[in-house]
C-alpha cells in the first residue's frame, strides 16, 4: 500500500516513469515478428476445384470463344455400345466458375467435335443423326447442318477457320468407295457442308484443328498434320512420327505443336509431344523424363503463346486406340515450349481438353463428368503474428500493461 506522502513525492517521478513505459511498450510493438508462411506450393501447380459434375456424362471437348463463355461437349461413352446415346452440353457465362448442362434434343450417339465463331454460334459433329448440329443463340436451340459430301460415317471434330462462317469437320478418313470420300467437311455459311479431300488422302481419323491466324489452319491425325492456307479449301498432308495425334496447337502460322500416343504397344514411357517451328515440314520431340512402364497419351493441348502450354491426358494406356485409362490422368506443363513437366492433376480420370485462359487460369474437362477450373498458387494466407519476449513485461505474464507500470512506479527510486 501507498501512501499520500509517498506519491506526493514519487508522483512527478511516476508521471515520467509511466510516459516512458507508455512509450517503451508502443515501441516494443515494433518488435512483433511475423510468423513464417505455410510452405508455398511450385510455382507451377494450379490450386483446383470441381466446378460441375454430370454423372454418367463422358466430356471429350472444352472451347472459350470469349474469356467468359464457354461449352463442353459430352455424352455416352463411343467406345461402348456404339455411343448410342443423348450428347450434353454445358455452358458457363462467368470463365469457368460455374456451368450449366443440358442434353441436345435430336441427338442419339457420342458428337465430340465442338468449335465456337463467338458467344452464339457454336457447331457440333460426331455420330449421331444428324452428324452436324449448330446453333446461333447461344445453345438455347440447335438445327441440323447438312451433309453434302459423300461421306455417311462418324466425324470427330470441328473448327472454325476464323472467317466468317467457314467451319471444317474432321471425318474418320478417305476412303475410295461410296460414303467414305473425305478427310473433311467444309462449309462457308455455316449450314451447307462438302467434301475436301487431301493432296495424300489417308484413311486416318482427322481428330483436332487449330487455325493460328484467320484461313490458316492445322489437323491433326495418324502420322499426319495437315496444312491449308486457303481458309480449308485445300489440305496438304504434313509427315508427322509414327504415332497416333489427337491434339494440335499453333501459336503462329508455322509454329505447332502435336499430342498423342504411341502407335504400338511400347510401355517405354515416352511422352509424345512434338513441335515444329517450320509449318509442319519437321517435328522434333519436345524434352520430358518419361512415365516409364507405362504407355501414356495426350488427349489435348493449349499453347498460350509460343513459349507457355498446357497438354492433357492419361498415365497410361491398355489400347492405342480405345479411350480406357488404367492410369491416372495428367497435366503437363511448358514455359519454354521445349522442356515440359508434370504438374499434380485434380483428377484420376482421363482428362480429355483443356482452355487455358492463361497459365494461371485453366478448364479441364475429364471422363469422369467433371469439369475443373484450375488457378495458380494458393489463396493467400492470412498472415499471423507472435510478439517477441519483451523486457517490459515484469511479472512475465506475456502482456505488458498497468501492473507491469505498478510493479514499476512500486520500485520507482525518489
């Protein structure tokens, strides 16, 4: 206990002696020290959610014709009773975040082609009856687009050649007999499709385009990139290594990249992908440590720019030809075009597409019926703090604060 004398004559003293404190302890909050972060995640994995799930649903083809609408294509499963089924499409109107599916009326098998002019006008291809549907309001209605061409089998694709309404569709391959005539359908207006056959007809299925600049476009296929400069009136077959290709990518007129599968039954591991710098006259295969034991194949790939992309596909592979994943599915990932890496996948089911926005936002579509939106990094931690040991801190409860200022002035020297 104090008494009067005694604060009188400590008082100007404790007044000083309290300021100081005061001033000590807002001082020391300096002091705190942040916590250390959660170990970050590589600086090249994508933080992913499931963002739509269809089961039963088997997506084959992912396409943006804006950075905020998008369609998948799925449905039955080709390799199974002959796809018979409804085809479904999904659509989002915010980049991915969110999707809403619908089945397509009038459709009865597999359709996995899928390509977008813009938010509206959209083409589908594949097996069912008819072979070619569009629409011009979004996927609120689809009509028939109509067959030509003497071709009567399945298709397998479909681009826009970025003019106006031109629209190639992939077929299973020539053939010189009747209903087999055409490595592609092409149509200027949209609706009306013919037949385009290649300088060096194959009968291999034309599984992918992709036109880096408006009329000038790639396909993939067995052993084969074709090439047109006339907005698909004329194809010339590029030689591409012996492997089955399902994917292609080109960022510039004469810059592309290949995805595919082995074409035998190697359990070598080695992943294909290849590039050429020089309009497809030459492939070399891109640098990747392979999935040795294991036959996997690329289903797709977005090429950002020439230097950043992303291919998708499965571990591995019991069949060079049917869609059975007995792996896992996989991502990869470029950023110089030549060396790729595996990144961690969402999914174990075969991922069958991918949109990359950008190499930190990406849609993939898998065989499982879901779809995924991928962005780079983790959310951002909140940070925490933990002050250091303060030496103001006298009974050493952990707080400085008024008794620590008592025991203080209780010690305070006349």
């Amino acid at each position: 206990m104090t008494h009067p004398t005694t604060k009188r004559a400590t008082g100007g003293r404790l007044a000083i002696g309290l300021l100081l404190v005061l001033g000590l302890i807002a001082g020391s909050s300096a002091l705190v020290l942040a916590t250390p972060a959660p170990a970050a995640l590589n600086p090249s994995d994508l933080t992913w959610q499931e963002v739509h799930s269809s089961p039963g649903v088997y997506w084959y083809t992912v396409d943006f014709p804006t950075s905020q609408v998008g369609y998948a294509i799925g449905g039955p499963d080709w390799n199974v009773n002959s796809g018979i089924g409804t085809v479904t499409i999904a659509k989002t109107t915010d980049g991915g975040q969110t999707w809403t599916a619908s089945a397509v009326p009038n459709t009865n098998r597999f359709m996995r082609g899928l390509d977008c002019k813009d938010a509206d006008n959209c083409w589908i291809a594949g097996a069912s009856s008819p072979r070619i549907q569009r629409t011009t309001n979004g996927g609120a209605t689809w009509t028939e687009a109509y067959n030509n061409a003497d071709w009567s089998g399945w298709l397998w694709s479909t681009g826009w050649t970025g003019n106006a309404t031109t629209v190639m569709i992939g077929t299973t391959g020539y053939a010189n007999e009747p209903g087999r005539r055409a490595n592609f359908l092409r149509s200027t207006n949209g609706t009306n499709f013919y037949a385009e056959i290649a300088n060096d007809p194959r009968e291999f299925v034309v599984y992918d385009f992709s036109c880096p600049s408006p009329g000038v476009c790639y396909a993939a296929a067995k052993q084969t990139a074709f090439f047109s400069q006339d907005d698909g009136d004329t194809w010339i077959r590029r030689a591409a290594p012996a492997q089955r290709f399902y994917g292609i990518s080109c960022t510039h007129n004469i810059v592309c990249w290949l995805v595919g599968g082995a074409n035998g039954s190697t359990t070598d591991g080695a992943l294909q992908i290849y590039r050429s710098v020089d309009a497809g006259f030459n492939w070399q295969q891109v640098n990747a440590a392979p999935l040795a034991g294991n036959r996997p194949r690329f289903w797709n790939i977005d090429m950002v720019d020439s230097t950043h992309g992303y291919a998708v596909g499965c571990s591995n592979v019991p069949d060079p030809v049917l869609e059975i994943c007995t792996g896992q599915g996989i991502l990869y990932r470029t950023d110089d075009g030549v060396n790729w890496v595996q990144i961690p996948s969402p999914t174990n089911a075969d991922i069958m597409d991918i949109h990359a926005a950008s190499m930190e936002e990406v849609v993939i579509v898998d065989w499982a019926g879901k779809i995924w939106r991928g962005v780079s990094g983790p959310p951002t931690p909140t940070p925490t703090s933990t002050p250091t040991v303060s030496p103001y801190d006298v009974n050493n409860d952990g707080v400085v604060n008024i008794i620590d200022i008592s025991l203080v002035a209780a010690h305070w020297e006349p």
